[in-house]
C-alpha cells in the first residue's frame, strides 16, 4: 500500500457469500454503484480474475452527465482480496476481512490528484455506504431465496 492511498471501510452484516456476489456480479453492482441519489449505474460489466477486467457506467439521472469508470484486476483471492488498476492507472485495493458480525471491507485508492482528498474519501465512502445498504437488503431477503455464486 502506498503512503498517499486514500481509504475508506465499512461494516456489512452479511455473511461473506453474499458480500462478495453483491461486490463482483454485475446485477448487484448496477444497484449501489453511485454516489447520490441524483446518480446511477445502468451499466456493469465485470470479469473477476487476474487479467479481466470491471466496467461500470455511472450517470446522472437527469441525463446531463456519464462517464465509465474501468479498471483490471492484477490480484484476485476469492472472498478476500480485489486489486486492480483503473483505466488512468491509479490503483484499488480492496480487503474482505470476516468478523463475528460479518464482513469489514477496506477499499484503498490512490487520489485522482485533482480533486481534495476530503471530496474524494466522501464520494468513494457513499457509494460503500450504498454497497452495504445493498448487502444487508440482500442477506436479509425474507424469502430466502438468495444463493451463494463466489465463494
């Protein structure tokens, strides 16, 4: 890890199956992918191995602005570790750590170098913070219907 990462982290109560499918599979990543209400995912691609490669689109909802955001993977360890390198080269750290009460994610990224660190920390915490709302839902679906993919 590099001095000059930036790092973010959440607590999500769901076992560490289901965080990892709603973290890789496309399907879940359309759902938190964004930073504000005002934004969404409509598009998610992602191949979850050394080599493959994330792609998502993120969208104003109003239409006025769109940008993907890519990267590939260079570390993969299933239900652990993510790493890769976005497409402007900065780098993404991701740890999945098991806790009695679920999973802890620490996600690390280099600064983009044009935005304050603070502004960057907030935008990258809302959309963990959107993830776990997400995971949680899932985990918890009254049905029981949800199945373990990744690990």
């Amino acid at each position: 890890m590099q001095d000059s990462m930036i790092q973010v982290q959440v607590d999500v109560a769901a076992p560490i199956h289901v965080v990892w499918d709603a973290w890789t599979l496309p399907e879940h990543i359309v759902q938190w992918n964004m930073a504000s209400d005002d934004w969404h995912c409509p598009r998610a691609s992602n191949e979850v191995k050394v080599g493959g490669r994330l792609s998502a689109t993120m969208a104003a909802r109003d239409g006025s602005m769109e940008f993907d955001f890519g990267g590939t993977y260079t570390e993969v360890e299933v239900g652990t570790r993510l790493v890769f390198v976005m497409d402007d080269q900065r780098r993404v750290e991701l740890d999945f750590s098991t806790t009695d009460r679920g999973v802890t994610i620490v996600e690390r990224f280099d600064s983009d170098g044009q935005y304050p660190v603070e502004l960057q920390q907030q935008g990258w915490q809302a959309i963990l913070d959107n993830f776990k709302i997400h995971a949680e839902r899932i985990s918890h679906s009254e049905d029981g219907s949800y199945g373990t993919v990744g690990c």
